[in-house]
C-alpha cells in the first residue's frame, strides 16, 4: 500500500559525494545528489559526516526516506523526504543535467585550436 504516493521506493544504496543510488519500485534507477543541501548547511549539515549520510533507510513501505540522526525530541528522525518529493528531486537533476550537456560550448571551450 503507498498512500497516494505514486513513486514509492524499492531500496537506496549511498554513493561517495552525498550522493543515493534510487530503485523506484517501477525498476528505474536514479541517482540523486545531496551534495548542495548538505552544503547549503542547516538542519542538512549534521549528514556532513559521509557516515551518518549512508545511514539513510527507507521508512513507511518505501514512502519515505529518513536519516536516524539528528533526532527529534520524540526520538523520531529530523530530516525526511517523501518518495514522490525524491522523484521529483531526481528529475530536476536529470533534466539539469541533460541541459548542460546540450548547452554551447563558450569561446575557448571544445574548440581544437
């Protein structure tokens, strides 16, 4: 059951440079890169340590994806994102990503001179 969540998840593996390889229960992949947030500092910046950020685990039969630390008061993990926010997250990356390779080369750049 995925309670309107409509691309649940199947499992993550942590990757080097804050980064989680994504299987979506569909069978497709994505990577998704968590470099910036971490970077960009704020509750994000506890997950700095490359360690406490491969402790992601998925939560709620693949609707959520959580980090235990830091916790809440109640115990409960402070930072989550839901499956359907992480796709999302996934296709901007991938569309960003596409476009820079599609962008023109600037003077000086991939030219033989």
């Amino acid at each position: 059951m995925t309670d309107g969540i409509l691309h649940p998840i199947a499992s993550i593996e942590a990757q080097a440079g804050y980064r989680l390889l994504v299987i979506w229960a569909s069978g497709d992949k994505s990577i998704v890169d968590f470099g910036d947030d971490i970077r960009r500092g704020g509750i994000w910046a506890t997950l700095r340590d490359e360690a406490k950020f491969a402790r992601a685990r998925l939560a709620y039969h693949g609707r959520v994806l959580e980090w235990p630390e830091p916790a809440g008061p109640d115990g409960s993990p402070r930072i989550d994102v839901d499956a359907d926010g992480l796709h999302e997250m996934a296709a901007r990356q991938r569309d960003a990503s596409r476009l820079s390779r599609l962008a023109p080369a600037g003077p000086g750049e991939g030219h033989a001179a």
